[in-house]
C-alpha cells in the first residue's frame, strides 16, 4: 500500500517503520474496540509507541483515522488505474476480468483494513475522501472502454459507474459478513461473469 500520509515526514527508515506500526496498530483498534473507544492511547498502545511518539505525525484521532482511510483508498485507485491503463484498446472480455481482479485483489489483500474502514468512511472526511478515489476510478475505467477495440460503447462514463458499483457492492457485503459466504477466488469469477454481461449488453460490436 502507499506510505501513509502523516504531518511529519519520516526522515528514517525507523521512523517509517513506526508510521507503518501505528497505521497497522489503527486498524487492529478499529476492529477490536469500534469507532468510539478506538483513542491515540490505545493505538499508541498498540503499536507499541508513547502518545508523544503517535502526535509527532498525527495531531490527533481524526487526523490519524483519514489518513489510514487515504492510505486505503489510494491503494484501491492505483490498482483499478493500473489496470486499466494496460487494458486500453483491448477486448472487452480482458476488460472485465482485468478490472474484477484488479479492485477486489486491492479490497481482500487488506481485507481486515477495508472491513475496519467502512465503519469511518462518513467520518473524518470519509466521505471527500471515498468520493475522490471513486472519480478516479471512474476516469479510469471510462477511459478504458472508450478504447475498446471489439465493442463501441455510447456512454463510458455512465457504463464506468454501473459497473464500479456492480463490483464494489457485493465486495462489502462480502467483507462486512461475519460468514464470509463466499471465498475471494469465488467471488472474483462470479463478478467476471457479472461484468462480461453487462458490458456486452451495453455495447454494439465495432
């Protein structure tokens, strides 16, 4: 995942590291304690650092929280921007495969990050914060199928977001689930299938 944004940048390889612990340390209070008992104290604690250490990088909870949830979130985009980059001009079948994997490998590679996470999306900045990593992917993934090289689709930006959102949904209900119904490798042909179709029906053969 991408370096976690904090207010002092961390000169050495040890301060790094402790970034990385508190960040780490974050999401395990998160998911232990829920949003409102989830203090400095007890990430500090957690991680292993004095409260001192945590505030020379993050002033307080709320700042400390965004940029974990940024931390995340960037992660996300860059995957499904990658993808798509080296998808553009391809068959629309490599399309939907590609983009599937490439957003829900990011959400289940860190699956107990994304699942303490969606508990602060609303709050501190969440909501900017998920907004702008959507717009992102769907400039992506828009720009991605105005490329196509098989199929001609008339409104890429409209088809980008029904398809995110096609994904994205039954990524978090996987994830939110205590019964974890259906492994990731499962769920990732399932939304394959899922976004061929659509993207077939929203498209006219070149």
């Amino acid at each position: 995942m991408p370096p976690l944004v904090h207010r002092k940048k961390p000169l050495q390889a040890r301060s790094a590291i402790t970034v990385a612990a508190i960040g780490e340390a974050a999401i395990e209070v998160l998911l232990a304690e829920g949003i409102e008992r989830t203090t400095t104290t007890r990430v500090a604690a957690r991680a292993g650092v004095s409260v001192g250490s945590l505030y020379q990088y993050f002033p307080d909870k709320h700042s400390l929280l965004a940029a974990v949830l940024a931390q995340h979130l960037t992660h996300v985009a860059m995957a499904v921007e990658r993808s798509c980059t080296e998808h553009r001009g391809g068959k629309v079948d490599d399309m939907a495969k590609a983009l599937v994997h490439a957003y829900v490998g990011a959400k289940l590679e860190h699956a107990r990050a994304s699942q303490a996470l969606y508990a602060i999306a609303a709050e501190h900045g969440g909501a900017e914060r998920v907004e702008m990593a959507r717009e992102r992917m769907l400039a992506a993934v828009s720009g991605m199928l105005a490329t196509a090289g098989d199929r001609d689709f008339t409104d890429p930006s409209r088809h980008a977001a029904i398809l995110l959102g096609a994904i994205a949904g039954p990524v978090r209900n996987l994830l939110e689930s205590n019964r974890h119904v259906m492994p990731g490798d499962d769920l990732k042909e399932e939304l394959v299938t899922l976004a061929r179709a659509y993207l077939l029906a929203a498209s006219t053969p070149c």
